[in-house]
C-alpha cells in the first residue's frame, strides 16, 4: 500500500514537472510570437510609408498557414499563393463565404465607403416580333426559298410583309430593388428570357420594343449596360479544349475589374489616414482582385470556390466530340464566366438545368448572401426550385402569357391568391403551386371558395387585380415618383465600352488562340503530313530526268505549277470546320462585349503566319529542284513566297465562308465550290480567250489567275529556258513566249517581254 502512494505522489510529481515545463515553452514560445508581431509591424510600417501607387501593390501574405509573412507584390501573385488564400478565406462555400463578405464590408464601413447599388425599372414595356404562322413558318426548302425571296422584295419595298405580329411581353411594369434577391417565375413561353433580355439591354433589334428601362434614373442609352449588367444565358456556349480554369480566367481578363481599383486607392487613403490596420488575408485579396491584366486572377479561384468547380478546375470543358465536365458543371461554367467580372446587376436564365436541389441551393445561397451583404441586383429565373432554395428569395415575379400576374415581396404572393380564390395546399411547393395556377388544365384544383362556382380565371384577370391589390398599388406609386438621379453612385454604371484596353484585349486573345493551336497540335501535325505526301506524289510523277525544257514539256511544268497552287489552296480547307465550330462561343462573347470582333480574327492569322512557313516550306522544299523548276535560288525563294500568300488567301477565304455560312453544312457546301469557281476561271483549266463574256468577271476575281500568272512567270522568265543546247539561237529566244501560248496562259508581262 505505502508502495503505490509512493508511485503516485511521483507520477503526480513527474506531471507537475511536464506541466511547468510547458509553462516555461509557451511563456517563450510567447516572446518568440511577440518578436514576430515585432516584425510584422514593422514590415507594415514600411509598407505604409510607400506612395498610394506602390502602396496598394503590395500586401503581407503567408503561403502556409501560421507560415511567416512576407511581403508580396499582388499583381504577381502565384497559383499556389492564390489557391491558398482563397483556402483560409473560403474553407467551406457554405459556411465561410457569408463571413468573409461581412469583412469585405466591415472594411469598406470603417472608413465610410458604400458599394455602388442599382435599381432597375421598367415601365409599360410591350415587346412585339414579327413572325410567319401556319405552314410557312415550318422549315422546308420551298418555305427558305419563299421567305428568302419575300425578305428581298420586303426590303426593295415591292413585297409586302405577310408576317404577323406575336406580342411576346403585355405593357409590364415594375421595380427590381438592390440587395434583394428576385425570383422569376413562369411557364415555359411565358417571356421570362424576353423579360431578362430586355432588362439586360440585349433584346435583338428586329423586336418592336416600347417603354423603357432604366438604371438608377438613366435610360439604357446613357450607359453601355452589357458592361453593368451580366445575362447568364440558359445556353452553355463554351470552347471545348479550354479547361474550366482557363475559361473563367479568359473571361475575367477581358471584362476587367470595373471600378475595383479606384475604390482599393480611396480605401487605403482613408485608412493610411484614420490609421486603421485592415486583417493581411483581406488586403490582399481585396488588392490582388483589383489588379487587372493577369492570366490568372484571384477573383477567378474565389468563383470556382463558392461554385464547386474547384474540383474540376483543370479539366477540359469538352463538347460533343471530346469527353469533359458533367452538364450540371458546364451549366456552373456559363455562371461563373459572368460572375467573374465587375458587373454590378445579374439577370440569370434558367441557372439550375442539369443541377440536382442540393447543388442549386448552395449557388443561391451564396449569390443571396453576395447581393444582401455587398449590395447587388439580381433576378433569378428557376424552373422549378425546391421549397428550400425558394425560401431563400425575397421578391418574387411571375408571368404567365407575357404578363405580369404578381410582382412583390414572397410573403405577400399567397396572400394576393387568396384573395382571388385559391390557396396552395400545404403537401405543395409554392413555387410549383404558382406556375399552375395559372394554367387552364391545373387551376380548378387551387380554388378555396365553397360560396362561389369555380370559373376559370384567366391570366388577364389575375393581371388587372393584381394593380388593385396593396402590393401593385406601392409599385405604382413608386414608379410615379421618378428616381432621385442624385443617389446614384458615380461607379454604379459603366460608360466605357469594353472592359480594359484594346492592346490587353488582344493580348487575351492571342494567349487563347495560341493555347487552342497547341490544344489542336494533330490538326497542324496532319496538315503537314498531307502535304509531305503530296509532295512526295508530286516528285515521283513530275521527275526531272524525264522532263526537259522545250514546249511540249513546258505545259507538264506548268502543270506541276498549277498542282502546287492547288495543293495550297486546298491546305487551308480545315480553317473552314474549326472557324464554324468556334463561331456560337465568338458571337456570344462579342455581344457581351469581351472584345471587338477584329481582336479575334487578327491573332488567328497572325499566329498562322509561322505555320504557314513551315506548311509551304515542306511542299516548296522537297519538290522544287525535284522536279526540275529554273535553279535560280531567287526564283526558289520568289516560288516559296509566292505560295506563302496563297496559303494565306486560302485561309482566309475559308474563314470567310464560314463566317457568312455560320453552319457547318453550308460551309462545306459553298467551300468546295468556291473553290472549284476559282480553279475554273483560273485560265489554266479554260484559257482566258475561251471564256465566255458573261463569266469573263469570274477570271478577274479568281485569286488562282492571279497566282498562275505570277508564278509561271517567275519559272518561264528564268536563264534555265535560254540555256538549252539542242535549240538554235531563234528557239532558245522565243521558247518561253512558246511555251506560254501553247499553254494557253496569257501573261501580258511575258508576251511583252519576249514580243521585243
């Protein structure tokens, strides 16, 4: 007994011994931490001295976690440096994010910055298209012909127009409010996109539009509303052989970061003044996001976080033909391509196709606690929401046959159906329950009043005693006081056009264009090897050793000159499939104004240029002293530079037709034969004397006339025809003014040349 108090009175003594030495460890542990802090303030203290411009670059960033802090230039920040940061800012998108957001804006209230607000209204808007109805709006090959020769008479004014007028949106009217999220509702064909569309500034030109909409007080011509507002469409548009990174980077790079960096240099004015020390984490997101021009921004990995699309981010978007992303994330994709700009008003159609309840909630979860908290505007159309993610919303609209049946706060909307007599049984979601009430075939089973025989209640009805209901009596109340101008902020909405400079807009794309030629390396691979294999053909069949230089043999050199020219034109044929693939993704971004069209096709010819080098290079080179051709090395080199810019035309001719075709059929119905036309009257097939007068036009705009003229000149000028020692001296002068007229190519350079 006294042995085991005796062993523990010493394992009492032995732990009070570890427990004073951890004393002693966290008391110094203690100073080490307080000489870090010591440090850090003082790299602080130098970091404010800096001037505004250096200041804002700079921030104190730890790669690891309770790592040292250093100091960073924002604009340079690495992957691994972004990714981390995003990490302990954003651990969990459902129960970070709304945190980090309050200390975004705790920040800015500090020193008394607002976040720009927008409101949008629109009033008595009626949009009307012109439509053909029965038979002739079905697409059979008489009706194109029918409708395309009724357009042209349209046009010249002979025809009249037989189409009819279809009103797509009934005199509507109403208040989108910041910091409110916005539901909208609606059976399909209801004008929920045409609604979106018209709010968005983006409705097509051909519509018939009247009312107006306006942001904050001004009309849609008083800003560039692509640019403030976003329009997520319900259509997933996107390059295949991106990866979702890689998408989203290209989209912030080009949309900018709006007003950011005038906000970041008035905020650390003010705090550099009240000496207000903001938390390292913050600052240097809040400066890294401001910065724009980077390939990789860390606004990019914050949307992929909150999106879930960090678990896919490196992989390839895909399409039809190359494996890739799920549905449900390429639908994440064409979200985050909008949210990743500066945009300030989002209207986003049908965001939820493809995504199960669970995913759908957390993305509007987090857009709910961005407009709450940041101060947005955004209008939201879901099909059918769980009851858990329509809770979220604050306000609702809901259409039905291009009208406006409720528009309001989401507690009063059952309140305004009980009114006219129906009432959402307590087993139904409201949301499902307010696009069936509506309808004709689900509407008798709502109906409440046992007093009064149900009597279908059509959608105008609905429409005319919502503006006698209290909830449209404050919206038209509110609508006839016109908004104060004077509140809206200065940063609120955009003036400029695009969203950086144009020299940054083309150096986006030519790092895209560049990144599609490697992702497309086979493409080129197998164009070289075509023409390594045709030239190899062409070698084996045009020998020289069986071909000397006398008229006869003349017509067969000419013939391998027109084989070489052919061969180049008919190189340039696969831009033709790759440009109409790339086509719905360039109109989609050129109408959200990412960029101007000519800073999209100028990097593809640009960067084609080195290619075309080696592509000509491979057939010029191993045929040319093959066969046989005038050994000059000018006249090699005239040859080479010669089907260079036939190569060049050739490309461009095709992404020409694929642009004015737009589909894939049409584009490689009008290619070859374009092609054929032009080798036609080209005046090697059929001499230019022995075309007809009515086609004689079709020589002079044929590219390969032009091409076969120069280049046989270039060969039949050369000192190799003059040099042949079985003619006599009247021959050997007038052998390549023969051999050109027994070939049938009259070129007024040779003929006037030789004629001497």
């Amino acid at each position: 007994m006294e042995r085991e108090i005796h062993r523990v009175t010493s394992l009492r003594r032995d732990s009070s011994l570890w427990r004073r030495d951890s004393n002693v460890f966290s008391r110094s542990s203690s100073r080490f931490q307080d000489e870090e802090d010591d440090e850090e303030a003082l790299r602080w203290a130098a970091l404010e001295r800096l001037p505004t411009y250096d200041r804002v670059r700079r921030g104190m960033l730890s790669v690891e976690e309770g790592g040292e802090k250093v100091e960073v230039d924002v604009g340079r920040l690495g992957a691994h440096e972004s990714r981390a940061l995003i990490e302990r800012l954003v651990r969990a998108a459902d129960d970070d994010h709304e945190l980090f957001l309050l200390k975004l804006k705790e920040r800015m209230d500090n020193v008394g910055i607002e976040y720009p607000t927008i409101e949008v209204r629109f009033e008595r808007l009626q949009v009307e298209a012109q439509v053909r109805v029965g038979t002739r709006g079905l697409p059979t090959l008489i009706n194109s012909v029918t409708n395309t020769l009724e357009a042209i008479g349209n046009t010249l004014h002979v025809v009249p127009n037989r189409k009819q007028a279809m009103t797509v949106l009934h005199d509507v009217s109403g208040i989108v409010k910041p910091r409110r999220m916005t539901l909208l509702l609606g059976p399909p064909g209801s004008g929920k996109t045409t609604l979106l569309l018209a709010l968005a500034g983006k409705l097509d030109k051909e519509l018939k539009v009247s009312g107006k909409v306006t942001y904050n007080g001004h009309g849609l011509d008083e800003f560039v509303p692509q640019r403030t507002a976003a329009y997520i469409s319900q259509h997933d548009l996107h390059i295949g052989e991106m990866t979702v990174r890689e998408t989203l980077a290209f989209s912030a790079r080009c949309q900018g970061v709006g007003t950011r960096y005038e906000m970041l240099t008035e905020l650390a004015r003010r705090e550099k003044a009240a000496n207000i020390k903001p938390d390292h984490d913050i600052d240097v997101y809040m400066k890294a996001s401001a910065m724009g021009g980077q390939e990789s921004s860390i606004v990019t990995e914050y949307i992929l976080k909150i999106l879930g699309l960090d678990i896919c981010a490196d992989t390839l978007v895909g399409n039809e033909m190359l494996r890739g992303i799920s549905g449900g994330q390429r639908k994440r994709v064409t979200t985050g391509e909008m949210l990743v700009g500066p945009a300030k008003a989002l209207f986003m159609d049908e965001i939820s196709t493809g995504l199960d309840s669970s995913t759908t909630y957390q993305i509007v979860n987090s857009l709910r606690q961005t407009i709450h908290i940041l101060g947005g505007t955004a209008v939201i159309s879901l099909l059918q929401p769980a009851p858990e993610t329509y809770n979220l919303f604050d306000d609702i609209i809901l259409l039905s046959d291009g009208q406006v049946v409720y528009q309001g706060p989401r507690d009063n909307v059952l309140e305004f159906f009980q009114f006219m007599g129906f009432k959402c049984p307590s087993r139904k979601g409201v949301a499902d329950f307010l696009q069936e009430v509506t309808s004709k075939k689900d509407q008798e089973q709502y109906w409440c009043r046992s007093d009064r025989p149900y009597r279908f209640v059509p959608v105008k009805q609905f429409a005319d005693a919502f503006c006698s209901f209290h909830v449209g009596k404050s919206i038209e109340n509110e609508l006839k006081e016109p908004f104060d101008r004077t509140r809206s902020h200065p940063a609120a909405l955009a003036t400029s056009k695009f969203g950086v400079s144009r020299m940054e807009l083309l150096k986006a794309t030519i790092d895209r264009e560049l990144l599609l030629m490697k992702r497309n390396a086979f493409m080129y691979i197998f164009k070289a090897v075509n023409l390594t294999v045709m030239a190899f053909i062409v070698m084996t069949t045009f020998f020289r050793t069986n071909m000397r230089r006398d008229p006869t043999y003349g017509q067969i050199y000419l013939g391998a000159l027109f084989f070489a020219i052919d061969t180049i034109m008919f190189n340039g044929f696969a831009e033709l499939g790759m440009t109409v693939m790339k086509l719905p993704v360039f109109f989609k971004q050129r109408d959200l104004l990412f960029f101007p069209a000519w800073a999209y096709t100028l990097p593809s010819w640009i960067l084609q240029i080195p290619i075309t080098f080696v592509e000509v290079g491979v057939y010029v080179f191993t045929t040319y002293y093959v066969i046989g051709f005038d050994p000059s090395v000018s006249r090699f080199f005239k040859q080479y530079l010669l089907l260079l810019a036939i190569n060049q035309m050739s490309s461009s001719l095709f992404r020409f037709i694929a642009g004015v075709g737009r589909d894939m059929v049409v584009s490689h119905t009008f290619g070859p034969l374009a092609l054929l036309t032009f080798a036609a009257l080209g005046g090697f097939i059929l001499a230019r004397p022995d075309i007809k007068k009515w086609w004689i036009w079709g020589y002079w705009i044929s590219p390969i006339s032009y091409a076969q003229n120069a280049i046989s000149t270039n060969e039949f000028l050369g000192p190799s025809w003059n040099n042949v020692s079985t003619l006599s001296l009247d021959e050997k002068t007038n052998l390549p003014l023969r051999t050109h007229k027994k070939s049938n190519i009259y070129s007024n350079y040779i003929d006037s040349f030789w004629s001497k």
